[in-house]
C-alpha cells in the first residue's frame, strides 16, 4: 500500500502530465483563433459568404461555422480591426492578448496607438482595462445587451445620452397622466415602439395602402423602360407595387439558404426584378421580390455573364 508521500508524488506526475496536455491545448487554441481570423479577413474582403447564400459575415459565423453569437461577434470585431492594425493579430498569434482582450480595445486603438493599447491589454485586469477604456471613450462604459431572464422578460442594457433620457422621462410623464397613474419606463417604450411601428412599419403600412382602390391600375402592368442612350431613365416602381411586393414577402428577404431556410435579413432591403430588365422585366409584383444588399448583390454577380 502507497503511503501519502508516494500517493502525493504520483498525483504530482499525474497533474503534471494533464498541465503539459492543456498548455499544448491552449496553444493550438490561440493558434487555430490566429488563423481563423486570417481566413474571416479574407472572407470579408471578397465577400464569399455571398457565394455561400449568407447575408454577412456573422450569419455565415453562426449559421454555417456554428460559433455562438458572442464568439462570431468577437472574431470579426476582431479581424476586421486587425485588417486596420495587424499588430493586433500579431498580438494574439503570439499569446501576447487574448481575442476577447484584442475585442476590447477595438473601439479605442488606431495606428497611432496601437503600441500602447495591445500593452494595456495584456498587462492590465479586465477592471483595469475597462476603466482605461472609458477615459477614452465614455460610451463603451455600458454596452448593449438584451438578455433573458424568465421565458418572456429580457433584461436590457444600454447608455443614452442625457437629451434621450429627459425624451423619456417627457413621454412618461405623458403617459402618467393620460393613464392617471405613474407609467414606468418599459411602458413608456412599449408607448413609443408601438406609436413608430403604427406610422412607420413598411408591412402595416403597405396593408393600410393596398386596403384602399387603386387610381389607375392599368398603369401597373406596363413593361419597365429601359434606358436610353442619352440619359434616358429607367421607369419607377410604381408604389402600391412595392406595397405589394412588401406584404407578400413580409419585410424580409426572400433569399432561401443552403439549409432550406430564409433569410433573416429585414434590414438594408432592395427590390429585385425576378426577370431583368435588360431581358424585358416588367415592373409586376410578380417579377419582383425583395433581398437585403448582400443577396441583392449575389444576384446581379451570378447572373452576370462569363
């Protein structure tokens, strides 16, 4: 039987062999980080997630490489700085500053200062360099986050400026006293969401519209003009079209993923001829759809010749 010290020598070896395991972990960690933000830059640079039917970069991240929301934000965060100030991923390639490290001092590094801030990152405690951070730049002192905490309750954060916070106060004040009780803050932004989506929601707005006649719909059905030799131009989308073309399609891409799904993309959106107009398209809500810029583009790339 194994006295204590033997027993304590053996877990020592054991311990020791596990550390050697994890430091070689870590490395081929940071290493394979290093190398897919090089591969992330060049992603972005040549926009191949297009080719691949993603609207960004971050839901190429999420969707197809599978990272977590926060991983993807931190990775391209990251490289895209990095494209600006290489030293940063030279940085962390050699273990100097972690990618999350590398993420914080993004909104305050330039080419000027690099030096100085990749050396407050890797000296520095998390606390420390927050605090540095927000010398700089007062508004990265709260960042925004929407976060749950029971099924239907979400807990956010964010900083807004002192002439937002008295519009607030202003709106609930209002409403305190149309309701004749004191309305709390989510009240007052339930008030305010609602008010703008009622006006401005472009899918209630084209139900609003279509749900009156038309003036003239003969005028929908004519072929688009194509453009002249001499500054000639091309004929508008007529707009109870578009409000068609809106409600059909939701306010959302219409662009179907590789997995069979459709883009989440609701925002940066464009009307797209199903048929071009350089081949006859016509400016029908039949021959149009709606993508964001990144498939708006991916289109027009693929349907290019050669």
């Amino acid at each position: 039987m194994l006295n204590w010290s033997q027993q304590r020598r053996e877990y020592l070896m054991t311990f020791d062999q596990l550390h050697q395991r994890a430091l070689e972990c870590v490395k081929r960690f940071k290493s394979a980080e290093s190398e897919l933000i090089s591969i992330l830059q060049t992603i972005d640079e040549n926009k191949g997630f297009r080719l691949m039917g993603y609207a960004s970069l971050f839901a190429y991240a999420t969707k197809a490489l599978h990272l977590s929301e926060a991983h993807a934000y931190t990775l391209i965060t990251v490289s895209r700085k990095a494209k600006e100030i290489p030293e940063l991923k030279k940085a962390i390639s050699e273990g100097v500053i972690t990618t999350n490290q590398a993420r914080r001092i993004t909104s305050v590094i330039t080419p000027e200062n690099k030096t100085q801030w990749i050396d407050k990152a890797a000296t520095l405690s998390q606390r420390e360099l927050e605090k540095e951070i927000v010398k700089v730049a007062p508004e990265q002192a709260v960042r925004e986050t929407m976060k749950y905490v029971a099924p239907v309750r979400v807990k956010l954060v964010c900083g807004i400026n002192e002439g937002l916070m008295k519009k607030l106060q202003q709106v609930q004040d209002i409403l305190s006293q149309q309701k004749r009780s004191a309305a709390s803050l989510e009240e007052a932004l339930d008030e305010l969401t609602r008010f703008y989506l009622e006006k401005k929601d472009p899918v209630k707005k084209a139900k609003r519209v279509l749900g009156k006649p038309p003036r003239n719909s003969a005028r929908y059905e004519k072929p688009v003009s194509l453009p002249k030799a001499a500054g000639g131009r091309r004929t508008a989308i007529p707009a109870r079209i578009k409000h068609e073309v809106m409600k059909r399609e939701g306010g959302q891409c219409s662009h179907k993923l590789p997995d069979g799904s459709r883009c989440e993309q609701k925002r940066w959106l464009a009307f797209h001829h199903r048929k071009a107009v350089a081949e006859g398209g016509t400016n029908t809500s039949g021959n149009l759809t709606l993508l964001c810029h990144s498939h708006h583009a991916l289109e027009h790339d693929l349907s290019m010749p050669g």
